[in-house]
C-alpha cells in the first residue's frame, strides 16, 4: 500500500531536501509566483538584508527556510501570512499579531487536517447533492440534504476552535506531529443549525450516549475505505446549545479548507471534535472508537507523568475542556516603544468550558501583576477581548506576559504544563518581547 506517513515540512527537508523542494513546488497546492524570478543573488540578499555566504552551494530550485516562512507569495490560497507547517495534509497556524481581530477572518484562521480535502469541497454545486445522515440510536435516521437541514431554526454564534495539540512546540522533550507554537486558534461566526435540534429530530433512544462524526476528507493513503479522523463526544457535549452543525463561517458558506459545505463545532472542546466535511452522525450507545478517538490520540494520561516516559494506552484519558488561555495580539513581539508614552496592548482570552474571569500582565518577569480590562464574551465559547496599559520604569529590555485566570480560579501556568505523550494542551503564558528606548 502506498501508506505515506504524516511528516512535517522540515522534517522532510531535513531528510531530502531537494525531493521536498521538487514536491511543495507543485503550483496546485502552494503558490510559488515569482520565486524562481526573485531567487536571484542580489534579490536573495535584499531578502535576507545581509550576505548569505555558501549561497552558491544551494541546491537549484531550494527554497531557503528562512525566504519560505518569510516570504508572502509562499503561501496557501487564501490564507494570509499564515505559517505553514506542512503542506500534505495541508496545516498552518496564524501569528498572534495577525489574531487581532475580534472574530478572526477566514484567511487568518489555522487550519488543520489529517487528510486531504475532498474535491468536492471546491465545487460549490455539490452542496445540492451533500446528504448528511444520522442513524444509530435513533428512532428515525434520516438522510438530509443541506436544503433540508436549513428548515430546521438558523442560529450564528461566534465560537472559538482550538487545536488540542496548539503549544506542543513548547514540550521537551519534544513530542511528534505539527509543532503549533501559538496559533492554532480562531474564533470566527459560525451559522448553521443546532446539532440538538437535529437529534431530536431524529428521536435520540434512550441508549443514545455518544456521537461519532464522519467526513468526506481522503486518508493520505488514497485508500477510499480508510478513514482519516473519527472523533464525537458524549452525548450531552452534542446537546449542549452550543454545538452546531454549521454551513456558514463569518456570514459565507464556508471555505473548502473548513469542511464545506458541512461541519460541526463543538466549542471549547479540541478542534479535533469539529467535524470537517460532515456526511455522518452514527448516534452510538458505547463510547465512540473511530480513528483517533482512541489510544493516544487527543488523549492525555489520567496523572502526571515524567517527560518523556511512556504511558500504558490504558492509563489515558480523552481530552474534554480545553485549558484556560490567552494570547497579545498587538502589539507584535520584538517592538520598540517610546519610554515617555503609555504601552497600549490588547488580545484575547478563552477557556474551554469555563469563562474567563480576570486578565493580567506583568512586565518583571511575573513579580507584579497588573489587572487588564476584560469584556464579557459575545456569547459563550467566544473568546473574550482584553486591553492594558502600562508604563514602564526605564529604559532597557522588557518581556511582557499575559495571564488569564478563569471562573474556577485556575490560571495559566507560567512554564509549560504537564508534559503529556502527545503534547496537548499546552497553555503557559504568551511572552512578548519590548525594546524601551
Ligand atoms: N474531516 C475532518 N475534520 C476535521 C479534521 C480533519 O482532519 N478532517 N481536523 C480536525 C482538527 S484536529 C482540528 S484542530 C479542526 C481544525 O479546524 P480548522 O481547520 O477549520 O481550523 O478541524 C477538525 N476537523
Ligand atoms: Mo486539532
């Protein structure tokens, strides 16, 4: 079988890096407008704004790592200054600072995804034969076209996604898979439908105890009968008023990197429960065990563990609630600022389940804490807008961190939390660098 494993970008280009220049040069997936053009010596060191020595050693048609993450034509359709972390399945998170705004645009939200996006996504006809079907424990399964589903009462709300494996770039020893460092987060307005008011529509037995998503996505394989990502919830997390089935996102249908024509929300939980794609809801009366849903995968063990060491598949647990978090989104790290002048920042705050009930900021290294002002969320699982102003004391080089605590009283650590064999749910602070002059 012509298996082919998930591998990061620099993994890959680390083990042959032309093969992997030849592969994410197909113009299909990454744009690559003008690079040959602007590969030039001199445009190479106007890029790089300093000698690049050995430059004639790099190999024709190499991309140089640094010109890649930099460069804003090296990018995927329709995102913008994302920073792609591989290009097959196609995964990429956002910059803090190009998380400001308040409901995050479609070209700025990450993506991630285990497979490859069905073709189907990008024909914007085929959302008139999509069929949804429920079955399972249900009195009545039902096949809906979207048409149909639409009958049922139109809800929007905007909804935070976040990956379950955002952070793991801060865990050491290092864990395997995409190396989010901040980014692989978004809130956006979603519209659709309730998921509860489907079920009930299809009249939930009293068996009904958990949710098994399915889509349309295509395994790396190629293999049609492999299945990429299974995942569901028990059956209250589906009910929850929140949990949508949603065609639209920040008022258009959604993209064909976000699952059109169809796909779940299951805010505050890991992204991984959002079903891209949806074509099946299999209402089941055991915990569901898709692709995924079991051994380590978006599990964490049920106590803590030394880094590093292994973990009995048994001895793990599935991720619900995602941890209390926050990122600055402005100003970006690594400014200057005027000592005479108050620092203005801002950015967002979540917490899973939770709410968040206080923001603060330090500038020393965590010695005081400085209460920021914190709006109330657009609804719940959006997340929640914060501002500060500070004034700084001298010149020289400042960290400022950010901390949010939610409405049980956790706060976010200051070092990485538990390590864990996957790398979930890292929620250590966000640091930003200022230069004060
Ligand atoms: N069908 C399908 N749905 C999926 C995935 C996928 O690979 N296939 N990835 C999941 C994961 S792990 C996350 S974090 C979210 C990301 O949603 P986004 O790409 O819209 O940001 O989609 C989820 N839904
Ligand atoms: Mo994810």
């Amino acid at each position: 079988m012509g298996y082919k494993k998930e591998r990061g970008l620099w993994e890959s280009y680390e083990q042959d890096a032309e093969k992997t220049a030849a592969e994410i040069f197909c113009p299909a997936r990454i744009s690559r407008r003008d690079f040959v053009k602007k590969s030039g010596l001199v445009a190479l060191m106007v890029a790089f704004g300093t000698q690049v020595p050995f430059l004639r050693n790099l190999p024709a048609g190499f991309i140089p790592v640094a010109f890649a993450e930099a460069d804003e034509d090296f990018v995927i359709p329709g995102k913008n200054g994302l920073r792609l972390l591989n290009d097959r399945p196609i995964n990429a998170e956002t910059p803090p600072h190009l998380l400001d705004d308040n409901i995050t645009p479609v070209a700025r939200h990450f993506v991630r995804n285990n497979g490859l996006v069905p073709p189907s996504a990008n024909v914007l006809a085929s959302a008139k034969e999509w069929m949804l079907s429920i079955d399972g424990e249900v009195h009545r399964p039902l096949q809906l076209s979207i048409e149909q589903l639409q009958r049922f009462e139109y809800h929007t709300y905007d909804l935070t996604v976040e990956c379950g494996g955002n952070g793991r770039a801060g865990y050491n020893p290092p864990v395997k898979g995409n190396q989010w460092s901040l980014g692989a987060v978004g809130c956006a307005r979603y519209g659709g439908v309730l998921m509860r008011d489907v079920l009930r529509a299809s009249g939930l037995k009293t068996s009904a105890f958990y949710t098994g998503y399915y889509g349309a996505d295509i395994h790396l394989s190629g293999d049609p009968k492999r299945v990429v990502i299974s995942r569901g919830t028990p059956i209250e997390k589906a009910m929850n008023e929140y949990t949508m089935i949603a065609w639209e996102m920040n008022g258009k249908p959604l993209s064909a990197l976000h699952g059109f024509p169809l796909r779940v929300v299951t805010p505050g939980w890991p992204g991984s429960v959002s079903m891209k794609w949806l074509n099946r809801i299999w209402v089941r009366d055991v915990e569901h065990d898709g692709p995924k849903m079991t051994g380590k995968a978006y599990r964490v063990p049920k106590y803590p563990v030394p880094p590093g060491s292994k973990v009995p598949d048994a001895d793990m647990k599935i991720i619900e609630s995602m941890p209390v978090k926050s990122l600055i989104t402005f100003p970006k790290t690594r400014g200057r600022h005027d000592l005479r002048t108050a620092f203005h920042l801002r950015g967002h705050a979540w917490a899973g389940e939770r709410s968040v009930k206080q923001m603060h900021v330090s500038f020393d290294f965590g010695q005081n804490w400085i209460r920021a002002d914190l709006k109330q969320p657009a609804n719940r699982y959006a997340w929640q807008h914060w501002k500060a102003a500070l004034n700084f004391p001298s010149r020289g080089y400042y960290e400022v961190w950010a901390r949010a605590t939610d409405s049980n009283g956790s706060m976010q650590p200051t070092v990485v939390p538990g390590w864990n064999p996957k790398g979930y749910l890292n929620n250590a602070m966000h640091r930003i660098a200022v230069t004060v002059f």
